[in-house]
C-alpha cells in the first residue's frame, strides 16, 4: 500500500501544478467568445480559436474529474496507512463515491462543452477581477457555484 501512496501524492501535487501552470481566465475567454460566436453563426470566427476553447476546456473538465478521484484514493490511502485501516476497505468505499460528489459539482448529464463555456463566461462576468487568475480555478469555481450538489 505505501508503494501506492507515493506515486498518488505526486499526482495530486501535478494537478495543484496544473492549475497554476493553465492560462488566465482572460486568454480563456478571448477564445472562448468567438467559439460561442461560431456557435451562433458567425462565419468568420477562427479555427484556431475554437479549437483552443474547446480543448482547454475539455481538458480541464477531465482533469477535474480524475483529479478528484486521484485526491481521494491518496487520501483515503494514506488514512489507511495513518490509522492502520484495511487498505482494500478504503479503496472500496472510495471508488463508491463518483466525481460529481467528491468535486461538489452536479451539473446535468447531458450539458456539454458549450454549456459549461457560457456558465464559466458568466461568472467572468459577475467576477471581472478573476480575469488574471488560472482558468482552472475560475471554472471550477464557477461549475462549483452554479452547480451545487443538494
């Protein structure tokens, strides 16, 4: 089990990386509005652009999903350890628990990219002053605030 324990540490501190290595909100967004554009019809909008919001946020939002799952195995591994629990027990009643409720973040199933594009948008807009800050951050923040688990 300790074998386990460090490899996992190490991940949870690449996914604490990650977020302060994504670019700002502000770049983001750029980006972000002319693939909203195109949705909307806008002929004239660049590939480049919609492809680069698209693929950030894609891969932010897979990030967060088993980045959260990563945070809870190395956790419940190293209670296990601390607390001399059943390491398979543990393991068990982890995997029980999905990436929605580890991140607190229940949004629909069946929103897809362009949903979570406009809801990170919004809170920019309801938050200027997040502009600067990793878009990891402020689109968690915003999925977190705007999709609460009951």
């Amino acid at each position: 089990m300790q074998a386990l324990l460090l490899p996992l540490i190490a991940l949870a501190g690449a996914a604490t990386t990650a977020a302060e290595e994504s670019p700002p909100a502000s770049e983001w967004r750029s980006y972000c509005t002319a693939y909203l554009a195109a949705l909307d019809g806008d002929k004239d909008a660049s590939d480049l652009d919609i492809t680069y919001c698209v693929g950030v946020t894609k891969g932010l939002l897979s990030g967060m999903q088993v980045g959260s799952q990563l945070g809870a195995l190395s956790f419940g591994s190293r209670l296990a350890i601390r607390y001399e629990l059943d390491p398979d027990e543990v393991f068990q009643l982890f995997q029980q628990e999905g990436p929605a409720t580890l991140l607190a973040i229940c949004s629909p199933p069946s929103h897809s990219t362009k949903e979570f594009v406009r809801t990170t948008l919004e809170h920019l807009d309801r938050h200027p002053e997040s502009a600067s800050r990793p878009i990891a951050e402020v689109m968690y923040e915003a999925l977190r605030d705007a999709y609460p688990c009951r």
